[in-house]
C-alpha cells in the first residue's frame, strides 16, 4: 500500500517503545513499525512434486529470507539459498540436495493496526514461484535434477554438481548458493549473487532464465574445488572462502551499478574471521569493475563479524548489515544484529593490493545507522526471540505517519529450512522499520527507480 497512513492515537501505543529505542543519536527515530511472517512448513508456487535425497518436499518453502529485494509497490522478490540442509543423509555433500534455487514474489501489504503494539499490520502473500535454470547444458555430479527437460537446465543446490578441474569461475558449474538479490531498473531482470561462485548472475524475472553474468577478478577464485565444505576450504590458499562467498548485493537508485560483497574476507586477506573485506562495484553495462576496503571489525565488542547484506542508499552510500549468528534458530541469544553506513565517494581503489595489512589504510568510514537487536528488544522482544540469521534487506514505498512521511527499510531472515529448533517456532519473519532524513546524518535518501521495459 503506497503512502500508508497513520493517525497520532494509532501511535499512542507504540509510544513507549518509540521512545526506548533511542540507542544512540543516529538511530534514535528509526522504529519498528510493523512484522509479519511466513509459515516455513507451507508449499511454495514451484510446481515441484518430488522428494529431495534427504526426504524433504521439492516444493518446500522453507526459508525464504537470504536475499530480499524491492520491485516497486508492494511487490518484493525473496529467495531461500541452496536449500535445506540440516537432515543428515550424506556428509560427502554437506547435507545438500538437488532443491532448485529459485526466487518468490510476495506482496507485502502495510495497513494501518486494527490491534497490537506496532502501528501497522504487515501482510505476506506468496504470488509467484520462479525457479533458475539455463538453456545451456550444466555440469552436475552423479544427481540430476529429475524436472530438467532438453531446455531447462535446472540449477542445483548440491556441492558436488561441478565439473572435474574446474574452478569456482567455471559458469557451466549447475551449483548454485544464491544469497543476493536485487531488480534492474527496466524490472524484467534480476541480479543474483552466488557464495559457489563468486558470481552475479542475470535472469530472466518472469521465466528463471539465466540471460548473463558478471565474472569478478581473479582474486576471487578459488581454484580447488569440492562437495565439502571444510576441504575446499583447506585446499585453497587464495579466492574466496567456502560458503562464505558472494553474499551481500545492492544495486544504485539510477541502476547503473551493482555493489556486492564475500560474506568473509579472501583468503589472502585474512579468510574467515578476518576483518578486511573487500566491497566491489560492478558497472551493469561494461562489467567493469573497481574494489574498496571494508572493515567489517566492531570496537564494541572486539570482534570481527560476517557481512550480511548491502544496500544502496543513494549512489555513492550504502548500508551494511552485520551480524552474529546468534538467537532464534541458535538456541541462543543474538547480540550484534547492526547496519551501518558508509560512503565510497573519494574511496580509494584498492584492486592492485592483497593483504589486510596492506587494505587497512584505504578502509573506508561506517557509522552506526540502526541497532536491529536493541530496537526490537526495546520494541518487547527478548533477545532469544531476534532470528539469528538477519539477511535480507530491502526498501520499500514510504508512509505517512502522523502526517509526516517516513521511508521504510524492510528486513528479513533465513531460517535455514528449520521450521522448529529447540521447540521454537522459527517461521520467515519480516521486520519494517520507518525512518527520514535526520536519521541519516546528512546524508540524503534516493530509492531505487524503475523504467519498466516497453
């Protein structure tokens, strides 16, 4: 619902909370205004009927969470990542199964309460299912997709659907880890980032098809490849590290560039645990591209975090997502869930340099723009209740409250297909939250804009 509006005594409610939530100056507006959620145990749109190797549906919804994306309105695309994993049924593949990635197209619905804290409901309609494929043939282990046809290609999410000698570059690999998404500004593709990679790849909105893709430098590869995890790890001494590769991606208002990020540091800067990241640009029409320093070390706590999302907030500054991976899902209690902001406007070019050392003085500035965990705890939830995986962000339309109109950041979680952990209900969960301009530290606010295709 464009411009959704709010009234003073709708707000009333909210007002302790409102309050409380003024961690610091740079965030002390920006409120939860609504969630709503998603059951994980529900069928998706797929038309999927067949049971993946570990016994779980082909059409499970699952988690939607690992990427969320805007395409104006109240329409969002939400992808889940290589599928479920945590049935135990071969470790040679980490667990994993021919799930096809896919992305969903929800309607996200802001209406004014009708009860509750939270001055608006939030309602999720399931639309659209679209799985990724390729008209060209695919590398794949000893399991294939059981719905590929002579024209569809389906990808995969099992470790092993690589070629023999091939490299995390090789673009007819079939595995794919999808985490970030975003939509072109003429609406009818989809940019998709890939941890097997390091890739972005383009496709088709309305049919799943791959149409192209963005090869990052070579620095970025790992060379060994293998169905697991922890050796592929261990075989490689440069590129990126397993399952913590291409993760967060964002796209800039005029859709000129994409930006996107490894969830952890090169292997030769540092690997997993490291704090030098490395955010890279992408010029969508030349492929073109240029890297800059990222810090991704947090004073407060002395630790360095896994970068989880990226978000254009004009052309030139963006937001990061960090995180720990504690809280629902974990059985634990989340602690670090932030977004922090910052610019690449006279960033230096860091692409000739290797080494944490050597990328630590070109790192860029980030300042905090909102505690995720301290406003929802102060917003009535518990610290065990905060999903642990906080990992797509996006945002939407603006809204009227009290007169006054507010932009909305929407944010939502992967629930790594587990409906239940611990005897805890773990469903998709998206958060909104509402800010304006002074809540950006001068820094000035541009929303994608889309020029749907003719």
């Amino acid at each position: 619902m464009k411009n959704a509006t709010i009234s003073t005594l709708a707000l009333a409610a909210a007002a302790t909370f409102t309050t409380l939530a003024a961690v610091s100056p740079a965030q002390a507006a920006v409120t939860l205004i609504a969630k709503g959620s998603l059951p994980a145990t529900s069928a998706d749109l797929s038309g999927f009927t067949n049971t993946l190797e570990s016994g779980v549906s082909a059409n499970l919804l699952g988690g939607i969470g690992s990427g969320l994306a805007w395409a104006g309105g109240s329409t969002f695309l939400a992808m889940p990542d290589r599928g479920p994993n945590a049935n135990a049924w071969n470790p040679a593949v980490d667990d994993t199964t021919t799930f096809i990635p896919r992305f969903h197209t929800l309607d996200l619905n802001l209406s004014p309460a009708t009860g509750g804290s939270l001055p608006f409901d939030l309602s999720i309609t399931l639309q659209k299912t679209t799985p990724l494929f390729s008209t060209d043939a695919l590398n794949y282990g000893p399991a294939v997709p059981s719905a590929n046809t002579r024209q569809k290609h389906f990808f995969s999410g099992r470790s092993d659907n690589f070629a023999a000698g091939t490299t995390s570059t090789d673009g007819a690999n079939a595995r794919l880890d999808p985490e970030g998404i975003r939509v072109s500004k003429s609406t009818n593709l989809v940019y998709i980032t890939d941890e097997y990679g390091p890739y972005v790849y383009t496709f088709n909105r309305t049919t799943g098809k791959r149409v192209g893709m963005f090869t990052l430098p070579a620095k970025f590869t790992a060379a060994n490849l293998s169905s697991q995890g922890a050796l592929e790890i261990s075989g490689n001494t440069s590129g990126r590290v397993a399952n913590k590769g291409m993760e967060g991606l964002a796209i800039t208002p005029d859709g000129k560039t994409l930006v996107g990020f490894e969830q952890s540091p090169l292997i030769q800067d540092g690997g997993d645990g490291g704090n030098m990241n490395r955010i890279i640009t992408i010029d969508v029409k030349t492929g073109a591209t240029h890297e800059y320093a990222y810090d991704n070390h947090l004073s407060a706590t002395n630790k360095n975090y896994n970068s989880s999302e990226l978000l254009a907030l004009n052309n030139h500054e963006f937001l990061v997502l960090e995180r720990d991976g504690k809280g629902l899902g974990d059985g634990s209690k989340a602690v670090i869930k932030q977004i922090w902001k910052l610019s690449l406007a006279g960033a230096t070019d860091v692409s000739a340099l290797s080494g944490a050392a050597n990328l630590q003085p070109f790192a860029v500035t980030k300042t905090l723009f909102l505690d995720i965990a301290a406003t929802l705890m102060a917003a009535g939830f518990a610290d065990t209740q905060i999903p642990a995986k906080l990992e797509g962000m996006a945002f939407g339309d603006d809204v009227v409250i009290n007169g006054v109109t507010k932009h909305t950041l929407y944010i939502a979680n992967d629930n790594d297909f587990l409906a239940n952990v611990g005897g805890l209900d773990n469903p998709n969960q998206i958060f909104v939250f509402a800010f304006d301009e002074n809540d950006l530290g001068g820094s000035a606010f541009m929303n994608q804009v889309f020029k749907p295709a003719q």
